[in-house]
C-alpha cells in the first residue's frame, strides 16, 4: 500500500480504547473526561478493519491504547489477529503497555503470538514513578515486566525524558535493562494529549542526552531495525541496545511507513 507520498505502508496501530489506569502528567489530565463507550468500536469492528488493512499489504499491527489491557474482552482481539500470523499473512502482532496487566496476560499474549511488546517506563523510583504517573503501582509494572519475561516476551522499554525528572537516572535505566535482557528506547516529549499546563521547560533533547551516555558507555550504530522510528545503537557493556526517537529535533516523516486507527475509526498518517 501506497501512500500519496510515495511511501510504503506496511505497519498499522491500533488504539483499542482511550482509556488508561495512569494519568502521566505528560500524557493527560488527572481528571480525563473519557469517549462515552457507544463511540468506541467494538472489538469485531477493530479486527475487521484490521483484516482489511492485512490484505491490503500491512505485515505489522502494534496494539496501543490508553492503556490496551484495560479494554474488556482485548485477548479476543489479539487471538483474533493470531490467526493472520498463524496463515503467514501478518508478520508480526505487539503491543505497546504501561505493564500494569501484564501479570494477568503475558502468558495469553505469547499463547495469542506475541513474541515481543514495548513497556512504557520513565523511572525506577517508586516515589517519581507514583508522581509522574499519579495513579501507577510501580511494584504491580516491576511484577509484570518478570511475568512478562518468564512467558518468553522480548521487552523493550520505552522511556520518555523529561528533563529536571530522570536525566539522572540514564546510566541505572541502561544497566537495568541490560541485566534483564531488554533493550531500551528513550524518547522525545511530543506536545499531545490534554495535560495540564506548559511542561517546555522539561524538554530534553536527545542529542544532549546521546553525548552524555556516549561519555559512559561504548555505543555503536546498530543495523538492527523494528519498522519503527528509532535509531538504534548497540551497547558494548551490556550487550543490549538504546534507541532514540526524536519526533521533534529530528523527524523521521521521509521514512514513516506506518498509519494510525483510533478506537473511534478515525485514521490519521501522524501523531503530531
């Protein structure tokens, strides 16, 4: 499939549902006023606009919410769209998740074939984790991320850097993950959602933050790819990889293969 920009569209996202167990402060409003449930499309109706996307070229479907394990009835969904990977029409089915259910549905989301989801994760402190999430359990995400690993997922983390919150906690994120076998991905903060007040002041550019892990760990350009936008680079220490995605100081729109479904049916080319 074909976008009119000449690129290729292989990759689908799916928002299952708006809603989510957090309130990232960087995300949305503690007090998130949510689609009423008739606006929502069901789950037949996301499979079946899904298959349509399948037979039209898309090998790659991530399932995203809100939080996508909070969605009544998901593994439907996931054992659902299975089925394409089963036949050799799909390539790959994922999901990106706070890690809060994970605990309940690893084991079903490796069954369903999974073989690897993202984990949204931006501290290792339960007290800056509680703050920045407001309604998170961080021990519930640490429970979850082992479930998760002992089911067979390969996780990476994804971690959004908020300057003056965790810049100084790179180094620990990088080992951490390391030790546990998963890479992680460090990410830009986009200005969406409905949050409350002007967080620019917290913007991190990831090149500063690139020079700086560069002064403490041996990193080289990786040729390793997942479809998504993240440059990669592989860490001589721990044998894992860091990525970077920079929507904002370095866009990656000329490569952009992949288009977006909200949970209301709308599609949209891009998240800014």
């Amino acid at each position: 499939m074909i976008d009119p920009f000449g690129r290729e569209v292989n990759y689908l996202r799916v928002s299952v549902t708006d809603r989510c167990d957090f309130r990232c402060q960087y995300c949305m409003s503690e007090n998130m006023t949510f689609l009423p449930k008739k606006d929502i499309l069901s789950l037949e109706e996301l499979e079946q606009i899904s298959a349509a996307f399948i037979r039209k070229g898309v090998r790659k479907i991530r399932i995203t919410g809100g939080e996508p394990l909070v969605r009544k009835g998901i593994m439907e969904l996931f054992q659902s769209l299975g089925l394409y990977l089963r036949s050799g029409e799909l390539d790959e089915l994922t999901l990106t998740t706070n890690g809060s259910q994970l605990s309940k549905y690893a084991s079903e989301l490796f069954d369903a074939g999974v073989r690897r989801l993202n984990v949204s994760l931006d501290t290792l402190d339960p007290y800056k984790f509680q703050d920045i999430t407001r309604w998170g359990n961080f021990e519930k995400v640490m429970t979850g991320i082992e479930a998760a690993l002992a089911a067979g997922l390969k996780i990476k983390i994804n971690t959004v850097a908020v300057k003056g919150f965790n810049d100084g906690e790179v180094d620990e994120l990088i080992r951490w993950t390391g030790d546990k076998g998963m890479d992680i991905t460090f990410i830009e903060t986009m200005p969406m959602g409905a949050i409350d007040g002007d967080r620019s002041d917290q913007f991190l550019p990831l090149s500063e933050l690139k020079l700086k892990i560069a002064e403490k760990w041996s990193i080289s350009a990786s040729d390793y790819r997942t479809g998504g936008p993240s440059d990669y680079f592989d860490v001589a220490e721990t044998g894992s990889r860091i990525g970077f995605i920079t929507p904002l100081t370095h866009n990656f729109c000329e490569s952009c293969n992949r288009v977006r479904l909200t949970c209301t049916g709308m599609l949209y080319m891009c998240l800014g």
